[in-house]
C-alpha cells in the first residue's frame, strides 16, 4: 500500500504507469479469457509462418526455406516473417508452454507489449519536447489507441513496426541537445530503434519512419552550427543499424531482385488503397460511413487503410496547437519550435500523398522520385498524421491548459455542433431516414464537440482550482472515446480456435493441393475476410480456412502449389497468373504434369464446400533424356498453351543461356531411368536413381539462388532453370545418389557483415 502511495505521489511514475496500463485496459478481455487474433493475415500469414519456423529451429534445423508453398520459396528472406526480431523470440516460449496454441496467445501478449513500448516510447518523446504530465499522458495514449495502429493489430509486421517510431524520433531530437564535445559519433539511442523497427518486418513503415526522421533531423539541421559532424553521425549511425540488420536485409534483398517486385510496382497497384476523400469527414466523425466491426463499411477505399480518428477532442487540441504555433507568441525553445512546425507541415503533406490516385501528388512521386514506386497502398501514409497529429494534439492541451479560451467564440463553436444535433435529429424524424451508421456517429462526435465547448467555458473559470479533475475528466474522455470507436475485442477468437485446422490439415499429408484462383479468392474475401464486415469467428471453426494459403503451414503440413507470401520468386508469379487464365480443364491438365494431386474449386459461389478432384499426377522428382534450349517466354506458352504435350513426349525445356545447347531432342520418347527421392529436411533433398544413358532431372522446386547439388558426396553439379521456373540437372548415366541443399550465400555474407558490425559497435560504443 505504501509502494502505490509513492508511485501516486511521483507524477513521472505514476503517469507511466497509466500509458502501461492503458493497453492492458483495452484488450483485458483478450488476456483475461486467452483470446487469440484470427482475422485476415494472422491466420493466413504469421501465425503458420511462425509455428513452421519454431518446429524447424525445434528440430535443429535453420527456416531458410518452405517447402510447402508455391514449389518452394525463402522462408527467413521474407521479410514479414521477422524471425530475427528479438522479441519474437519469445514466442518459443509460449509455444513450448503449449504447443501450438501458446504460440498464438503469445502474440496476444506480444500485442500488448509492443503498444506498451509504444506508449512510453511516446510519453519519453514528449518529455524531450518539456510537455506537461497531463499532456504527454494524453498525447500517448491518442498515439497507441489511434485508428491508424489499433485497426491494424491483424497486420502484426505494421504493429511492430511502427511502435519504434517516437524511439527512433527521440535519437534525432537528442543529437540537438548538446554541444559539439558532447555529441558522440555512435548513438545507442539512434542504432537500437532504427535496428529493431528494420527487423520488425514492414519496410514501407520503416521507408516513411526513416523519411520523417530525415526531415526532422534536417530542419533542424539548417538552424544549427554544427552542420558536418551532426551530418556524419545521423547518416552513420543509420549505415551501422544497417550493417546489424544485414542478416536479414541482404538475403531479403536477393529475395526482392528475384521476386515480382524487382523493379517496381505498377501504377495500379501502387495506388491501391487510396485515401478515399470523403473518408475525411470521420476525423470527427469517426463512423459515419458506416464499421464492419459493428455492421457493415458503407464507404469507398478500406476501412482500416483509411482509419484517421484520434478522437474529437485530439482533433480540435491539434487546430489549437497549430493556431498558437502559427501566431508564435508561447515561449518555446528554438528546436521546440522547429519540430512542432515540422510537424504542422507534415500533415497535410500526408494526407494529400496518402491520396494516392485522387490527387496529383503521389504520382508525381511515384513516377519522378526514386524509392515511391516500391510500395503500394498511399493511405498508409497516414501513418505520419497519426505520428504528428498525436504530438500536436498532446502539445494543444498543454497550451489549452495555459490559455484563456475566447467565451464568445467557444459559444458559435457549441451553437454550430448544437445544430448539427438538431438538424440529424429532425431529418431522422421528419425527411429522410438515414443510416444509423451516420445518425450516431454525428450525434456522438457532435455532443462531444459540445462537451468540449462546455469545458471550456467552465476551464476559464474553475481551472486554477479544478485543474487536477478537468485534466483527468478530459484525458477520461479521450480514453472512452478511443475505446468506443476502434475497439477490436471482436477481432479475437476463443483459445482453441485453430485446434481444427491441425487436425484436418493431416489428411493432406501426402497430396499436392492447387486451390483454384477465383475460388481462392472468394474463400478468403468473400467467406472469412469481408472488407465490409467483420464475421463472428467465435460461432465459425478455423475449419473454413482450410485450404487457404498459407495455412497449410500450420501442422502437420501439406504442400500446396498456391503462396500469399508478399514476396514471391518473378517466375512462379508469371506462371501463376498465366494458369489462372485458363479453364479449369486446361489448369489440371498443365498441373498434372507437374506434381499436383488435388484440384480444389468452387464449382458456384453459392457452394460453402470447395469440390476437390483428383489428378493422378507426375512425381515431383522426373527423368528426362533430352532438352531444348528455348527463350523463356516460349517456354511458358509451350507449357500452358500446348495441349499435346506431356512429360513423356518432351524433352526438359532450359532457358536460353549463352553456354546451353539442345541435347539429343530426338530421344524424347525413351525413358529408362528409375528415380527415388524424398525430404531430408525442409533444406534438403535426397535424389537416388538408375539410368542407362546421361539424361536431366527436374525438380518441382523452384529455381532460386543458394541452392546447391553434390552428386555421390563429392562432385558438384551445375543447377540449371528448367521448365520455365523449376531445378534441373544434367547427371551422368549409371546408379548414383545426389543431394541437393539451400545453403545461400547471401546468408553467409548477412552474417559476416551483421557480426562485423556488433563487434565494432561493442568497441567503439564508448570511445568514438
């Protein structure tokens, strides 16, 4: 009793302790009752990309590679998947509490802490800017309960991502805090932030994390006398996060130069997800058009990619902020007024780029800038409003606090949202019969714009005397209001939620599944992931997520020739969207000949249970005696568009190389070799086979750098593109064993320069 009396009487503690707990508040119920995230990426990406790689790592083995997806691809280069990312390595734990479901609760868990990091990451920025204890607490909890991060908590890469946000910010603040002699070359408070949020696995956050840091960091720059070394150590201490984090970045890097995404996004796709513009009218309105957590999403664009409230009184404490900053008149600190203003510039300059298409910004970016063709998805930009805008509104308060607020203008400003009250009101009754979705979200974001005219009416009286219950009435407020409008306990699904899908995944052990395109694409958009709305999980079974990619990774697993990896190898990509243009009688005949035993579709999109047909298939592993060098894009048309042909008839095809040439293209029809393989490891292959003549193997695996084949324990074997995007070999006559393994060198070479960089970093951390 006495400790909590101390931490009450200490206002920095005590206020810690409330943006610590403020997220524990918020998803009580899910921690309280086990509560596990299901909807969209979750149960479709992390969860089974996190399970696969703890069962590897648990065998002993490294998760470089999945084999279970789309003929193979990287597994530890997906970025997304973040497995070098500290704290997820406590998600072991969790597992090995109980397997697999702790896995899943332990991301709950991990939730929490994350937001907690991001509190009081935000709490410690505003400290810096020398705010008020009422303000930084209020400015925090805007920050992690914003509509922005709280409706993302299903998309966990971003979550992680951008909680490092107000840590990284800090270290560019504090390099102006001292004088020359003071400011080390090599900055923990920079290097740390800046290395987690690259290992947290969402580049575009980090990409906008580290472009607001460099505005920052050069508008303050300008002002400042000491030009070259501040200049040396930021870019440094960003080359060094680099170098620490290169054990991920370059085989990720090798991953995106083989992948769909290696030189650049189309226009379409990078303006996917524009801001919609009538979407501003929830800045005060927050459901206006309507939530699929609670009914349906009645707007255009995304509800979520949009998402933009901070709450009502945030919103009018940021247009107080930036009245007093524009009129110049509070006494600041020079850098303090250099970062509030960056920070009212910043603003609009997101909410015109996240735009994206309806507006002439982005694409002049996209088209003229390097680097904003990367990425799609504009609305994510406001990911900077939501940055500034909760520093600003923390910022607002405590200039609200300070100042007398004119009665006769806080008078028009209630009379105004008292006519708004009035007029819903009487059209509801009288005129026209609009959606509820409108009519409350008018109401409640009008009485609260009236509560706080009220407030601050009796502020300019009461204050002095009231000051300690206005501020916890208003931080209250904001708190209630943010719970309200993006609470996401419906987003969760009861602990046991994904026993199911492990338990019907085990039929499929021994099957190659292909899961038709459309039909892909209405199961997990139409059946389970509505953008309109969101489906009560809690009465479904992780049942009806069979057959969606990738959650044949949760165990045991099945392979399936369809990934929802966001990378995957540039070849696969074409060949798959190729395959997805040709009947359903034409894909099963061109998957035949490629190791695909089911063919899974809808045959209506009013039918809940996919039909699934047999195909009596090719082994993966498969004997060739002759080849034909050919362009690639013949290749592809060859193996999608002939119809005579098959894996008897033809010789392997190679792709066009200067030092490849066709190999005895008449023996197409003999086929005389005996072939076994199978699995050593997910890294592994073991082939054995008899042939009376030299000839080609190909492996249903896709082609990709690192991958490695020593024939009879002791020569190496040249690997060749075959059949458009598989492995091929030329391997002498006779009875011989070969392994084939993903060893990649941009592995090796990550680690070489990552172990380099820590070393230095230990050295130097206190000398340079």
């Amino acid at each position: 009793m006495n400790k909590l009396r101390q931490i009450i009487k200490n206002k920095n503690t005590f206020a810690l302790f409330i943006v610590l707990i403020t997220p524990l508040i918020f998803f009580i119920e899910a921690i309280f009752y086990k509560k596990v995230l299901y909807w969209g990426t979750t149960s479709t990406q992390f969860f089974p990309w996190m399970e696969y790689a703890i069962q590897q790592i648990l065998q002993g083995n490294l998760p470089l590679w999945n084999p279970y997806n789309g003929w193979g691809a990287p597994l530890l280069a997906n970025y997304q998947s973040a497995l070098f990312y500290p704290p997820n390595w406590g998600l072991i734990i969790f597992y090995l509490i109980d397997p697999p479901r702790g896995l899943f609760f332990g991301y709950t868990i991990l939730l929490v802490f994350h937001l907690q990091l991001g509190g009081v990451g935000f709490y410690r920025l505003l400290t810096k800017l020398e705010l008020n204890t009422s303000a930084k607490i209020l400015g925090s909890i805007v920050f992690i309960l914003s509509g922005y991060l709280i409706n993302r908590i299903n998309f966990i890469s971003m979550i992680w991502a951008m909680v490092w946000m107000p840590w990284i910010i800090i270290g560019v603040y504090d390099l102006f805090r001292k004088d020359k002699k003071s400011i080390k070359y090599i900055r923990l408070d920079l290097i740390i932030p800046i290395s987690m949020q690259l290992l947290a696995g969402h580049a575009q956050t980090t990409y906008y994390t580290l472009l607001v840091s460099c505005i920052f960091f050069l508008a303050m720059w300008f002002s400042h006398s000491h030009k070259f070394k501040l200049m040396i150590t930021y870019a440094l201490n960003i080359l060094i996060s680099i170098g620490v984090c290169a054990i991920q970045l370059i085989p990720t890097a090798e991953y995106l130069l083989q992948s769909q995404r290696s030189d650049e996004v189309g226009f379409a796709y990078a303006t996917n997800y524009s801001f919609w513009p009538w979407r501003i009218l929830s800045i005060v309105f927050p459901d206006f058009w309507g939530n699929p957590m609670f009914g349906r999403y009645l707007g255009g664009g995304n509800f979520w990619e949009d998402h933009i409230y901070l709450g009502v009184f945030s919103f009018i404490f940021i247009i107080f902020a930036i009245i007093i900053i524009l009129r110049n008149k509070e006494k600041m600190s020079s850098v303090q007024i250099l970062f509030y203003r960056v920070c009212f510039v910043l603003i609009p300059f997101s909410f015109l780029m996240a735009l994206g298409k309806n507006f002439i910004l982005f694409p002049f970016f996209y088209h003229y800038i390097p680097t904003f063709d990367l990425f799609q998805a504009p609305s994510r930009f406001i990911l900077i409003y939501t940055f500034c805008g909760s520093i600003l509104a923390a910022a607002g308060f405590a200039f609200w606090q300070k100042k007398q607020i004119p009665a006769r203008k806080t008078g028009i400003f209630i009379f105004i949202f008292i006519a708004i009250i009035i007029g819903v009101f009487v059209s509801r009754t009288y005129l026209i019969d609009l959606p509820v979705s409108i009519v409350n979200s008018l109401y409640l974001g009008s009485m609260l714009s009236v509560l706080f005219g009220g407030l601050s009416i009796i502020k300019n009286r009461w204050f002095k005397k009231h000051k300690n219950l206005i501020n916890i009435f208003i931080l209250l407020v904001v708190f209630l209001d943010l719970y309200w409008f993006a609470n996401q306990n419906n987003q969760f699904a009861h602990y046991h939620f994904y026993d199911p899908i492990h338990q019907k995944n085990e039929r499929w052990t021994s099957e190659i599944v292909y899961l038709e395109k459309r039909s892909e694409e209405f199961i997990k958009f139409n059946q389970n992931f509505r953008f309109d709305r969101f489906q009560d999980f809690n009465s479904r079974s992780s049942e009806d997520l069979m057959f969606l990619p990738d959650t044949n990774l949760f165990s045991p697993q099945y392979q399936m020739i369809n990934n929802f990896d966001p990378f995957v190898p540039g070849n696969y990509s074409m060949f798959m969207t190729n395959l997805s243009t040709l009947s359903i009688y034409d894909q099963k005949s061109v998957l035949k000949n490629m190791g695909v035993t089911k063919f899974v579709s809808l045959d209506s999109p009013w039918v809940d249970f996919p039909n699934i047909a047999n195909i009596k298939s090719d082994d993966i592993v498969q004997w060739y005696n002759c080849s034909l060098v050919r362009p690639a894009d013949e290749i592809l048309k060859e193996l999608l568009y002939n119809k005579n042909i098959n894996n008897v008839n033809r010789c392997l095809f190679l792709t066009e190389k200067e030092d490849l040439q066709n190999k005895n293209p008449k023996n197409a029809s003999l086929s005389d070799a005996t072939v076994h393989y199978q699995h050593k490891s997910a890294n592994t292959f073991e082939i054995s086979y008899t042939s009376d003549n030299d000839g080609w193997l190909v492996i249903r695996n896709n082609y990709y750098p690192g991958w490695k084949a020593i024939l009879d324990d002791r020569e190496t074997i040249e690997l060749q593109e075959a059949d458009y995007l598989f492995t091929g070999l030329n391997v002498p006559a006779g009875n011989h064993k070969i392994i084939l393994f993903y060893q990649p060198f941009s592995y090796r070479l990550g680690f070489m320069i990552s172990l380099v960089s820590f070393l230095m970093l230990f050295i130097l951390r206190n000398t340079f």
